[in-house]
C-alpha cells in the first residue's frame, strides 16, 4: 500500500452542511444507532455486483478471537466499534468532505475514563463508489493486541449493509448482510454483553443524534488559521460546542478542527466533561492512497 503525507496548503472555505454532531457512550447507557437528513444525490461511478454467498449475521461460527483489551468483545461487537471510530470518532459526520477512490485516512485515538487511558488506531479508505449510490469502504480499529480489518458496503445514508473479513482458520473471507435497524440493538439488548464488552463500548462507542445548522456550527466558531499536526500543516477552522448534560448530568464540551485541506474534512477533535478528567482526543496522522480489496468485494 502506497502511502504519504500531505502537506497541502490552500483557501479555507469549510462545507458544514449536514454534519451531525454525535454524543460519546461515555455520557449515556442508550445507543441510538440512525442516520438522519436528506438523502445525498446519488453518485454515478462504476458497478459493484453483489455477491449471494453471505453468512448468517452473529453467527458464532464466523466471530473471530479478539485478544488482550478487545477479548471480551464479540465480531458484532468488534465491527460496530470500528464502524463507528472510522466514521464518526469526533462527534460528527459531514457529507461534503469527499474521498477519492483509493484514498484513506489513518486516525490515532486516546481516551480516558475512570479505568486508566487507552490508545487505538483508526482506518478508512474508499475503495470503490457504485452506480447505485451505495460505497465499498475498507475500515480497521485497533490496539497493541491486534487489529480488526473490514471491507464494507455502505448505503447512500453511510449505514452498513454487507461486511467482509477474515476468519482465522477459514480459507476464505467471511461475506456477512447486516440489518442496520437492528444493529444497535442486537449489540446492546438484554444479555447481549458482558461488562467488560460495555465497557469498551464507553470507550469509543457513539449515541444520541443531535443535529446542527451550518449557521449554528458557524456562530461556534473561535479561531482559523494553520497547525501542524502529524499528517501535515493544514488551515482549519476551531469550532466549539457544548452539549447540555441529560436529566441534570454533566455538561459535554467538543472541539473540532475543520479543514477542507483533507478527506473527511476534520484534523484533530476533542470530547471532555464536565467536573471530570474523562477525555476523548483524536489526530489525523495519515492521509494515504493505493487502497485496495483485500477481499474480492469486486
């Protein structure tokens, strides 16, 4: 895999329309796992045939081994952590940041709660854009222990709808349909984690929806300028929010750094609360290209 670091130095103009703003797990017990607004047009590139040889969702068959801090999380538990840490580590998501095909980010994340501090690593690349509006998407989350890699099919709202990965001992990838609906839900229902798997959810999980007009996101602003970070120097634009507490909780502060100088648009990003030294940071340390199935997804 080709990859480099950019550099790139131009005018600011900041796309905010349509990005969501996204509370941590760390403040809420509830998941709310939807998209929201209007659909983005649809986006005519080349196509992507689907494949009929898929396997039962959650099948214990096909759960991989997660080792170390992962090992009490299950593959369904896995691919919603690092479907969400691709996507929406932050707090937010903007459709006017696009990817080209080929072309991905790499993320390094570091949060704190109450059990110490923990360090992961985030992928996503485009790999390829449909004529049905749907995307492939490669994606991996993970630690010193190991790292989880998927090829994922998203709708034209950015929810999953197919992922493919390794199973360990199996000669051929894993080919899985997911019902978004109920992702959320089969992850947290009743019995379906143990504490140490909620915990990681805490973590690095998403929930509530909370969604911010343009001028909104424009009247938080502080400050524009350049900062280095490790991908590169880069124009942003400081934004900061902050969210009321729920039933009389602790208030959420989020900062984000904006810049239209990279895919996806965000440089480095902040959660922290209230009256705590719960924190949730995030770092652009790599804008890469020459990505690629893995898997055969086409």
């Amino acid at each position: 895999m080709k990859m480099y670091r950019s550099n790139v130095q131009g005018s600011l103009a900041p796309g905010l329309i349509g990005i969501i703003v996204l509370a941590l797990l760390l403040m809420s017990g509830c998941t709310v796992l939807s998209s929201g607004g209007e659909s983005p047009e649809p986006r005519v590139h080349n196509d992507q045939p689907r494949s009929s040889n898929t396997s039962p969702r959650g099948s214990e068959e096909y759960a991989p081994q997660p080792v170390g801090p992962l090992r009490a999380l299950d593959e369904q538990s896995v691919f919603y952590l690092a479907y969400n840490v691709a996507f929406y580590a932050g707090g937010f998501w903007t459709e006017e940041h696009d990817f080209d095909e080929s072309e991905g980010i790499r993320w390094s994340i570091e949060a704190r709660d109450a059990s110490g501090t923990y360090r992961i690593e985030a992928v996503r690349a485009l790999l390829r854009w449909n004529n049905d509006g749907t995307s492939w998407w490669y994606i991996s989350y993970g630690d010193r222990s190991r790292t989880f890699e998927y090829e994922v099919l998203l709708d034209d709202f950015f929810s999953p709808l197919t992922k493919v990965y390794e199973q360990p001992g199996r000669a051929t990838p894993v080919r899985s349909d997911i019902n978004y609906e109920e992702f959320g839900h089969d992850l947290l229902g009743e019995g379906g984690m143990d504490a140490e798997a909620e915990r990681q959810l805490e973590r690095f999980g998403v929930t509530e929806l909370v969604f911010l007009s343009p001028n909104e996101l424009r009247s938080r602003r502080r400050s524009t300028g350049t900062t280095e970070v490790s991908a590169g120097r880069f124009e942003y634009e400081h934004v900061q929010y902050t969210m009321p507490g729920i039933e009389a909780g602790p208030d959420n502060y989020y900062e984000w750094w904006f810049s239209d100088d990279v895919p996806g648009g965000m440089i480095r990003y902040e959660w922290r609360q209230q009256g705590s030294d719960r924190f949730f940071r995030g770092e652009l340390v790599e804008i890469g290209t020459g990505y690629q199935t893995k898997y055969g997804v086409f």
